[in-house]
C-alpha cells in the first residue's frame, strides 16, 4: 500500500555541510611553433664558432635556448656542425634536439633546410639564429602572438628599410604551406630572397628591438660584452 502522507526532509546535521562540486574551466592550448636554433655556422671574421663565444660567463647558444626555452612545445631543435663535440658538452643537460648538418660551410641556407625537414610535420617553425646576444623572450612572445592571429602568413622581424619598404629577417615564423619552396632556398642568405617575392598580405613584420645586433666581428663580440643594460634570461 502506498502512503499518501508527506514526505518530511531533516534539517543537516549541525557542523555538516553538502560537498561543493568545483569546475575547473577547461585547459585552452594555444598553437605554437616548433623552435628551431640556426647554429651550425662558423664565423671567419670571429675566428671560432658563433654559438661558442661567451657574453657574461655563458656561451651565446646557451643564452638563446634560454630565452627561447619557454616557448617550446617539444624539443628545441638545434642544427650544428658536424663533429661538434664542444657544442654537444655545452648543451647536456638542456633537453633539446641536435641534427648536423654536413652541409654547414655551404651557408645559412643549408642549415634552414636541415631544421625545416626535422620538423617537417609541424605546422610552422619559428627561425632562430644564435648570434642574437640581446635577444629578449618578450619580443619572441610578440612575434609568436602576431603569428597566432593569422597562422598562414610569415611572421618576422622588420629590418632596415629598401628602396620600396621594410625588409624580413630572423628570428621569423614560417608556416608548412612554404616547406617546399623554403627548401629550395641556397646561399648565405636565408629566406630573404623567399619573402621578398611574397604577397605583402602574406607577411607580418613585427619590430623586435632586442634582436637587431648579431655578433659577427671580434669588435661585435666585445661590445656584447660591455653592454651595461644586457638581460639575463
């Protein structure tokens, strides 16, 4: 027989309290490019590799991966010499990739197309050199955020300006939809030419203050090295 009489709910226990259920909101992952480090190049006006010399007890490529550190979302890769054992010592313990490029005395070129076939899955690559002594993870951010907005197009530092207007240069973002034209590319000039020829709708450049001085001279180097206002990444 079923009770007609109304239900009647206790009070809670004094001190007793219902459990909360907290959401969390969920985890947004934004794009990232995959960081590849142009180190493979050997400086005759320096008389030793680039990515050796040292600003303030640490070796310039040390410095980058630094800076460059937190904006990796998987393995830094890094493009060196062949027979680079004094590169190797100096990165144990950083996590990052090396490939040797046995091309390396070919020019910058050669070492842009051995980190763009290492990473040839990914959907862009960020472009670094390692002679930036100045470089600074905030302009990086800028570059990568400007690349966000629009992940079809080149992001770049905007350089000295030409006759018709500003110019490309590294550190720059290269999306996969440029791979095979990128691994045409020859020289000591990089993805200069490359750029040049695109659609200016197809190319952001970005100013990035901190990566406008590159140590190429024994002059560059030490001026590196006075540098009062230079941070410690």
């Amino acid at each position: 027989m079923i009770s007609t009489k109304p239900m009647r709910l206790s009070a809670p226990r004094m001190g007793l309290s219902a459990p909360r259920v907290v959401l969390s909101a969920p985890r947004v992952v934004l794009p990232a490019p995959r960081v590849v480090l142009l180190a493979a190049g050997f400086s005759v006006r320096l008389g030793k590799p680039k990515a050796l010399a040292r600003v303030r007890g640490r070796s310039l490529i040390e410095r980058t991966l630094r800076v460059l550190a937190p904006f990796a979302s998987a393995a830094i890769i890094v493009v060196v010499p062949p027979r680079a054992t004094r590169l190797r010592a100096e990165l144990r313990g950083h996590g990052s990739m090396l490939v040797a490029n046995p091309l390396a005395s070919t020019g910058l070129s050669s070492s842009v197309r051995r980190g763009l076939r290492q990473a040839r899955y990914e959907a862009a690559v960020l472009l670094v050199p390692v002679d930036l002594p100045y470089l600074e993870q905030r302009d990086i951010a800028r570059l990568i955020a400007r690349w966000r907005g629009a992940r079809r197009r080149v992001a770049a530092r905007r350089i000295a300006a030409r006759p018709i207007g500003a110019e490309a240069g590294a550190p720059l973002i290269l999306p996969r939809r440029l791979y095979p034209s990128a691994l045409g590319v020859a020289g000591d000039v990089g993805l200069k030419a490359l750029i040049r020829h695109l659609p200016t709708q197809d190319v952001a450049l970005v100013s990035l203050d901190s990566a406008a001085f590159d140590v190429d001279t024994a002059r560059d180097l030490e001026r590196a090295r006075r540098h009062t206002r230079l941070r410690e990444p």
